[in-house]
C-alpha cells in the first residue's frame, strides 16, 4: 500500500483508509483511475453499482440486457 500511495502521491495509510471504505477525494479517485489502468473507477471507490454488464473497457454496452439482481458479471 505504501508502494502504490507513493505511485500516486499519497501514503500508505491513506490507501489503507481507502482500501477499508473511506471515500478518497476526486483527486486520489482520478489518480487510483489512471494507475491502474481504469480496473478501478470513481464509481467502485463511492460504492455506486450499474446495472448493465461493463466491457473490459468500463463502459457499460447500451445493447447488454439489464442484469438481474443477485446477478453478476
């Protein structure tokens, strides 16, 4: 955690805080967001879900049925 804070110009603490729910702010979201490539978005940081299937990409693909709740990708 003290590697990857240091990536993005905090501490590890704070990427443990983060890590155990703590919302970071917009700037470590977008800074988390781009060193890793998008794996990890804003919305998987405040806990917002989508209700349609993500391509690899993130993007969520209009033509991809709703899921079902419970359901998973």
């Amino acid at each position: 955690m003290a590697q990857f804070g240091a990536q993005i110009g905090t501490s590890g603490p704070t990427i443990c805080r983060i890590a155990g729910g703590q919302v970071p702010r917009r700037d470590l979201m977008i800074k988390i967001y781009e060193a890793t490539g998008g794996l990890v978005t804003p919305n998987d940081l405040v806990g917002i879900t989508l209700d349609r299937p993500r391509s690899r990409d993130g993007m969520v693909d209009p033509q991809q049925p709703k899921l079902n709740e419970g359901e998973t990708q």
